[in-house]
C-alpha cells in the first residue's frame, strides 16, 4: 500500500507531460527562470532538441511565445530580429511579450490582478473584481471601465453623449452600464476629451460622442449618443489596442499597422500634415519601414508609439522636450528616440507635455516637462523641463509592472502589488488628505472596505 502512493516528483512524470505543463501558457517567465535555477532537470535539455534549445525550459518558453498574441502575427523577420534583441534566450523574449501585455491591461501580482489609469485630475484602480476611486471629479470629463464579462460602464458628463447613454443627463454619478454594448463583450477603452472608444473581444471598434473633428472615424462630424461600429476596421483587421486623446483616436491593429483619426492639430495625427482626419487613415511611416507596432499612447499634445523590438516612436508638439529627442522641435512623424535604442521597452504613456517609458528590468524612464512635480524627479524644479529620457532613480528600488499619467501626477504600480504617486494632489488624485503634493514617490495605500472606499463590484 504504501509503494501504491509514493510520493512523486518532477523527475517522475513522462518528459511530454512535464513539456505541456511548462507551456501551458500559466506559468510566466520568471516561473520558468525559477524552475530552471531549482533543479537540474530543468537546466538540461533532456534530449529535446539540444542544438536548438539549451534548456527544458527555453524549449517550453519557445512554445509560449510562438502563441503569445503579440508574438504570433509578427513576420518571420521581425521575429528573428527580436530574438537577436534578446540575446538569443527565449525566456528573456517571453518576459517582454508578457510585460507589454501585463502593461496595457491586467498586472498579476502577489497582491491580486491590478490595473490602474489616470485621468486630469482623478486616478482609478481596479483590483480583482473592484474599482477603487482615489477621487473623481465627476462633472469633468468622464471614466469609463471595462468588466471581465466584458460589460461596460461609464460615468461623469454626458453633456456630448460620450457616455454612450442616449439620454441627454449632464452629468452620469456612478458607473452605469453602456446598454447599447452589452451583448458585445469589449476588451478596451479609451476616453478622449467628449467621445469614447470601445474596442471589442472580436476587434472591432465602437465609439460615441463629439465628433467636431471626426475623432469617431465614420467620416462625418455628426455626434453619435450611442456606440456605433467604425465600419472600415472590418476590412483593414482586426484591432487590438486603441488610444484617445483629447480630439483624436489611434488603432493599432493586430498586423502591426496603425491608423490615426480626428484632428490634426499639433501633427498628432503622425501623417505630416494638420488637417483633421474623418475616417481612420494609416500612418504610412511605419508600414513603408515595415515597422510592427504593439502599443500606443495618446498624449494631449503628442504621441508614443512601441514597436515589436521594444524600440519606441514619438511624435508630434515637442514642447518642453516631451518627444525625448533632447530639443523642443516639433516632429510631423513618427522619430525613433534614438537614446533608447539599447534598452527593450516594454509600455509607452505619454500625457500633456511628458511621456514615461517602462524597460524590461521595470525601471521608468521620463522626460519633458516636471508638472508640479509628476515627472518624478525631487532634483528639478516644478516648472522644469528634461529634454531626453532620464531615469527616475527614485524608483530604482522597485521593479515596476505598469505607470499611468495624469495632467500633474502618475501613479505605478510594482510587482509586488504596491502602488506609488508622485506629483500633484490638490483634489487627492494621490489618495493622501493631508498633502498637496508629492515630489518624490510616496506609497498609496487603498483602503478595503466600502465605507472607506468607492468600490464597484
């Protein structure tokens, strides 16, 4: 009886089944580095294409990127040369698909799934199936969230129906369900200054509300109440990321090209020119480059864009140094930022006049102008302006997982699950009541129960 149940161990299992387990696609890749660096089994690679591979490991992380989503439409080309980018080592390369998917949507951490974003002047947290407000200004603007059953609800002012609630109520209290999209489950969403974008498991995209510069991209200027499709994303593919930004909408779609509508003022547009789009347009400096971009973010006067190989793209008003090119000149395209070069970027945000760039190790980058404070560095005035990326020493402590700016604070997140603000706090968009300001980061701690906090369920 007691030979019947033996204990078992890896060494144990069939070598396929312990294959499948690794590649499962649960396992991250500082879960299969740890595997690797515990057992000898795992170093080796058990005969398993041993010129290929150096490793178990490095087989199964081979297998995780070949269907990861952001690996799987890149050419043959593209990605060989980010392999070459990752010296070669498989489970290097999955860290990097897994942190630029991680940085645009759901952390996993010890303390939960965490997502934060920031608004003008407010920051929301979600944390497994809960929002948490740090304080939202209601009657500006609004904020809009997206369920994991796909549902989406929004709030704030529905004066241009950017809320996508017909009804023409000023001003929305609480998050209330888009009825017009509930039986279309939705991925993404972005708020741009009046109107909405929301983008759908399937890939399409929907948007409502002002449309004075044909930031919906249905060809016209007529304001939409409700969500309505943008038809011609149904022919060019399906989308797999949007951003908004105050009078325009980009779409990076799931072949690595990315379209760009609405106003063109500030060349935001990235097609060198100022006129207004009204239907998405594609920006061809990246195709005509065959340059595959994974992840954009929409700044209020410009525009950051990552590419496949973790290089990363700005453009637009160069103000205060906000396109990190180390002058204030506008650019109409997109410019490669040439002192990021060495780094792999994993996450791109870019917000009024200031853009932070994440790199594998979780160290932030920033540049442009200080903002009260919420470039994060203690060293520089608050009007100051840093005109090529620097890192922010002040984080160098932690490893950080994902950064959203607002108008004057940002906000990161670590991997331990620990949240950080740095900037202004007049109206609390830190979570701190005794503070107007924060000039170096200081720890955000999120209270748990319902009357302590606004938490939706």
């Amino acid at each position: 009886m007691a030979e019947r149940y033996r204990t078992m161990t890896f060494d144990d299992l069939p070598l396929h089944l312990i294959l499948e387990i690794l590649s499962c696609g649960r396992l991250s890749a500082v879960d299969l580095v740890s595997l690797e660096l515990s057992s000898k089994m795992f170093r080796g690679s058990q005969a398993c294409h041993p010129l290929m591979f150096r490793s178990l490991v490095d087989l199964a992380a081979s297998q995780v990127c070949e269907s990861h989503p952001v690996y799987r439409p890149m050419s043959l080309g593209l990605k060989e040369e980010l392999f070459e980018r990752c010296q070669g080592n498989w489970t290097r390369m999955l860290r990097f698909l897994q942190m630029v998917e991680q940085s645009s949507s759901i952390v996993e951490n010890s303390s939960g799934n965490m997502q934060v974003t920031t608004g003008k002047y407010h920051t929301l947290l979600l944390r497994d199936s809960a929002v948490y407000s740090l304080q939202i200004s209601a009657s500006h603007n609004h904020a809009a969230f997206v369920m994991q059953s796909g549902e989406v609800f929004t709030w704030g002012d529905n004066s241009s129906y950017c809320c996508g609630h017909r009804e023409p109520a000023r001003v929305i209290p609480r998050p209330r369900l888009v009825e017009a999209l509930k039986d279309i489950p939705c991925d993404q969403v972005a708020s741009g200054l009046s109107f909405t974008v929301f983008l759908t498991r399937k890939g399409q995209v929907y948007t409502c509300g002002s449309n004075t510069c044909g930031q919906l991209g249905h060809g016209d200027s007529l304001e939409r109440p409700v969500p309505k499709v943008i038809e011609q994303f149904d022919t060019a593919g399906p989308v797999v990321q949007v951003a908004a930004g105050p009078s325009y909408a980009l779409a990076v779609m799931e072949n690595g090209l990315l379209y760009s509508f609405g106003s063109g003022s500030n060349f935001c547009l990235g097609h060198g020119e100022h006129h207004n789009e009204f239907q998405p347009r594609m920006i061809q400096s990246f195709r005509r480059r065959g340059i595959h971009v994974v992840r954009v973010s929409a700044g209020d006067e410009h525009v950051v864009a990552l590419d496949s190989n973790g290089q990363v793209y700005t453009w637009g008003k160069g103000y205060c140094g906000a396109l990190g090119h180390g002058d204030e000149i506008d650019k109409v395209v997109p410019e490669l930022v040439e002192n990021l070069k060495s780094h792999l970027a994993v996450q791109v945000c870019a917000r009024k006049r200031k853009t932070f760039v994440l790199i594998e190790h979780g160290y932030v980058f920033g540049f442009g102008w200080m903002a009260f404070g919420s470039l994060g560095f203690p060293d520089r005035a608050a009007s100051d302006k840093v005109l090529r990326p620097r890192i922010l020493d002040s984080l160098r402590t932690h490893c950080i997982s994902q950064i959203s700016t607002g108008l004057y604070h940002t906000v990161v997140i670590t991997n331990k699950g620990r949240m950080f603000g740095f900037g202004d706090n007049e109206r609390a968009q830190l979570g701190h009541d005794m503070l107007r300001a924060c000039l170096e980061p200081t720890e955000i701690f999120v209270q748990q129960t319902l009357d302590q906090a606004s938490a939706v369920p």
